[in-house]
C-alpha cells in the first residue's frame, strides 16, 4: 500500500456542560490515523442547545474515500483479519465493549453536548451499543453453512463468507448507537468499512475511532469519514471496490443511494429509512399505563426517531377522556431544556434546517386547519428548542398526517371497528414501526398481524434491544439492524458440490 503523506490532525481539548474534559479528535480516521485530509477543509460543528461552535473537524474528499479504500483493501487481502479464527475478532468487539463502559458517561456525554438529546436518553443509546459489540462478539462464530443431502452420489455444503468493503452512513439522531449497530456485525462477519457520520454530529464516532486505536484494531479495518453526503457519501455509494452500503436516513435520499449502488456495482443494500409510524389505542387500555407509551412513542428524542408514532389513532369510546389526559400529562410532567439537566424529558433539535423544517409543519398543519391539543411554539431565545406539539381531529389528507416531520409533533385521530384503526394506520408509503395499546391479547395479536410494519410493539414503544431486529417495509426500506438476521446481510453464500 502507498505511504500516507497526509498531514496528522491534532485533538481539541473539550470541557463538557457537567465538569468533564477530554481530548477530542478532529481528523479523518484513516488507517488508523487521524489525518487532515486531502484538502484541508473543515466543518464546525454546533452545539444545538446554545448554537455555539464546539470545534471544527476535517471533511473528508473523493480522495480521502480513495485512500480509505485501499487502506481497507489491504486489510482485508492482505491480512488475517476475514479469514482468522471467528474469536479472534470477538476479541477486538469486546474490549471495544469493555472501553465504553468504562467510559458510558463521558461518551454519554459527548453524545448529549452534540446531539442536543437528554442526557439519560444518552446513556440508554451507549448501553444498546455497548450490547450491539457484545453480541457481534458472540455471534461472530456462530454464522455457519450447512450441509445439504442430494443423495449419495454428491455431498454437498454451504459457507457464509464475508463481503469485503462496506460502506456505512449513519444519520444525525442516534450518532453513537447507530455506528455500533452497523460497524458490529460488519466486524464480525470478517468484513472492512468505511463509515461516513453524519457532519451535525460528527465527535462521538471519532472518539469511537481512538479506542479503535487503543484496543490495538488491525489498520484500515475501521476507517470513518465525516463530509458532505455529496462528496464523501456519493463516493462511497458508487465505489467499485465498495461492495455491500448500509444507509440509514431519509426515504428521498434511501432511494438515490439505491440507484447509485446499483448503477456502480449492484451492491449488497440496507436501507432503514423514513417512517410515519401509527400507534393504535383501544377502548380497554389502562390510561395510566399507556400516557408513557405514547409520550416515548413521539416525545422520545424530541421525536426524531424514524420510527416515531407520529400518528396516533384513538378508539372512540375513550377518545374525550385519553385526550384530556394526554394534555395534562404533557403539560405537568414533560419538561424541555438543557438536556444536561436530567430533570428534563427532552432536550434539543439537533440542528438549525431540522428546527425549521418542524417548525414549519408546526405552521402548515395550522394552516391546513388541525386543532392544538397542546404546544405549537419554539422555546427560549437560544438553542433549538420546540414544545411537545400535539394535532387533533386532523383529516387522514393533511401533510402533518401523511409527511414525515422527525420531530416532537404527534397527530391525534379517532377510529370505531378493529377494522377501521388497522386501515387508517395502513394508510401510509412507510411502514417501519407500530403501535398497539390494548389490555386484550386476542385484540393485540391479531392487529399486529394486520399492520404493514416492521416492527410492532405492544404496550410499549421505541423499545429497542440489541437480539430483536429492526427494520421497515414498503417506503421505509429493506434490510435489518440487530438480530441474527442483520449477520446474514453481511455475508455472501457460496454454495460447494462435490461429485463422490
């Protein structure tokens, strides 16, 4: 491989809001090392709670993916990494686990400085990615072939091989959690990435490159390259020697990834996408059980969780009483602000265009006509803040009911029969997330049957653990994170046929 003349990128010394200090990467993450990149430009980046700069961090080129890629290349031909002993790699995912344990409640808070999210929310996103490593860990020898019985003229058998190069871009809602749930299984499988996060909230997947550093991670396994989606993401999508691209963001952007990676080289694709999730309330529920079911389904994160259940659908019978409930509960108990202050259920947007975008549906669903249960204005005078914003008796057309918004506002409509609840709640291009609130089993199986979803949690919501898969169908794409099955997405079968 050609020697690296890239000029080395020094960390910045950073004092979080809570007290504690640390020392910030801010270059590339190339064959592990930190570099300025090919040209030497920067991105600042914000904190969304006082919008003042934290520091600045290279932006990666064309060139740098070309760089980052023979670096992976060489890792993965050149080296034992994909063909060792299965434990040897679970060797590297644990002590990487075992790092961020140490160190939850400094990468927690790096998290809730950049994000702008609660820093509680935090530390639940580092425990589930610190679970994502330790079961990649385990799982990494358990991915097998079989064997095949075609009679005894023949044996024949299976194997599960890695990919080689995998690309990776990762979105601005979970930075930390989302790099682990595709860089795990990617690792485990055998396989090299280069993982492009996204340039709002860029800190915590650096820092997750130091301790790929200090564990002793053979180089160009990982490399991570923060830069235009334009520049660094489109290169990574179209590369040829790029052979499998894990995206997680828009539906828009999920489907020009699509055509790209198929343009180039018919990559291997995963793609979690949009969501306008409907989560279902039946006459027989426990009001006070179910208030924080719908509070995590849409406030959690300040609603930028894809799979938010952004519509709510009410049975009629106790739709008056939940609805007076509803605005109580979020009045009295749902706090925003500074999301280091853990008094505070939700902190920040993470960025200046996502503010404006909720705020001007905030302004069209107004417009449109629906009615303000409760919220509907920013907060405060710095920071990207917006209360709990709660539409009811919308019509099923307005744009606030069909349009994704990835913010804390939640539509409020009524349903009679079964019947009609599971048809307006199918009533959507997405389908990556559902909800069920019913004290009947009989009632909660079968309309988790009927929903077109990728996932459906009953009296629960935004629920997540590291063994279940997630993922969508129709518009919210195709592919799973997590579970075994996110393994088999990250390898290749090859079928053996042998004449005895």
């Amino acid at each position: 491989m050609a020697k690296n003349n890239f000029e080395k990128a020094e960390s910045a010394h950073i004092t979080l809001p809570n007290g504690l200090e640390y020392d910030q990467p801010t270059g590339l993450f190339i064959n592990n090392e930190f570099i300025k990149g090919h040209d030497y430009k920067t991105i600042a980046v914000e904190n969304p709670s006082t919008q003042e700069k934290i520091c600045d961090i290279s932006s990666g080129t064309a060139e740098d993916v070309e760089y980052a890629v023979e670096a992976a290349e060489h890792a993965f031909t050149q080296t034992n990494w994909a063909t060792q002993d299965p434990k040897g790699r679970a060797y590297y995912l644990n002590k990487l686990a075992d790092l961020i344990e140490e160190e939850k409640e400094l990468i927690s808070s790096i998290e809730t400085f950049d994000n702008g999210k609660a820093l509680d929310l935090a530390r639940g996103d580092v425990e589930l990615a610190i679970n994502c490593l330790r079961d990649a860990a385990a799982y990494a020898d358990k991915v097998n072939g079989r064997t095949i019985d075609s009679g005894d003229g023949y044996m024949n058998f299976t194997t599960k091989e890695p990919i080689g190069i995998c690309g990776q871009i990762i979105p601005w809602n979970f930075p930390f959690m989302m790099l682990t749930w595709k860089i795990a299984p990617a690792l485990a499988m055998g396989n090299v990435v280069i993982l492009k996060p996204a340039g709002a909230t860029p800190l915590n997947a650096l820092y997750f490159s130091s301790l790929c550093q200090r564990v002793g991670l053979p180089k160009g396994v990982v490399n991570i390259i923060p830069g235009p989606g334009r520049i660094v993401g489109t290169t990574i999508t179209t590369h040829p020697k790029i052979r499998k691209a894990a995206f997680t963001g828009s539906t828009e952007v999920g489907k020009d990834i699509a055509l790209k990676a198929s343009g180039s080289n018919l990559k291997k694709l995963t793609l979690e996408l949009g969501g306008k999730s409907a989560h279902l309330v039946f006459d027989d529920i426990n009001i006070e059980k179910t208030l924080p079911n719908l509070v995590n389904g849409i406030f959690k994160n300040a609603g930028q969780i894809c799979s938010s259940g952004s519509r709510i659908y009410i049975q009629e019978g106790i739709y008056d009483k939940l609805l007076a409930a509803f605005k109580d509960y979020i009045e009295k108990t749902i706090t925003v602000g500074d999301p280091f202050d853990e008094s505070n259920f939700q902190g920040a947007i993470t960025n200046k265009d996502q503010f404006n975008t909720i705020m001007n549906y905030i302004d069209i669903g107004k417009k449109e006509g629906a009615k303000i249960l409760t919220g509907g204005h920013a907060l405060g005078n710095k920071g990207y803040f917006i209360e709990p914003t709660i539409f009811y008796d919308v019509k099923e057309d307005m744009r606030i009911v069909k349009e994704e918004i990835f913010g804390p506002v939640v539509t409020i409509s009524k349903f009679k029969t079964i019947e009609d609840g599971v048809r307006m709640a199918n009533d959507s291009e997405f389908g990556l997330g559902a909800g069920i609130e019913t004290e009947n089993l009989s009632t909660a199986l079968k309309v988790a049957r009927m929903l077109h979803s990728g996932t459906v949690w009953i009296n629960t919501y935004n629920d997540f653990d590291s063994r279940v898969p997630f993922g969508g169908v129709k518009q919210s794409g195709y592919g799973r994170e997590m579970g075994q099955e996110v393994y088999d997405s990250y390898t290749e079968i090859k079928a053996v046929r042998i004449k005895l």
